[in-house]
C-alpha cells in the first residue's frame, strides 16, 4: 500500500477496512489547543492514532 497522508485519508478517496471488517474513518478533534486526528472503525467504534493500527 503506497504512503497516504492522513489529510488525504479523510476524504472519501481512500477506503480502509479494519481486521473486523469495518471501514476506517478519519476524525479530527480540538482538543488542548490542538487539532488531533485519530481512526475509528466503524463496526466496532475501536479508535487508535493511526489507521495501521486497526488493520
């Protein structure tokens, strides 16, 4: 899999499928002055810095 940006990953050009069988989506929240990026399943709801660590 080639290297995508998570900036690129939270548009909807790039499908991720978790080891559960949901898609991964990419979330952004405000937290402590700064904006944090996180990835959740959408099946499960399991959440992780990276999507890598879902798959």
């Amino acid at each position: 899999m080639a290297a995508v940006s998570k900036n690129a990953r939270r548009g909807d050009s790039h499908d991720l499928l978790s080891r559960w069988g949901g898609k991964i989506i990419m979330k952004s929240v405000f937290d402590k002055g700064k904006i944090r990026h996180y990835a959740v399943c959408e099946k499960t709801g399991n959440q992780s810095r990276r999507p890598k660590d879902l798959m």
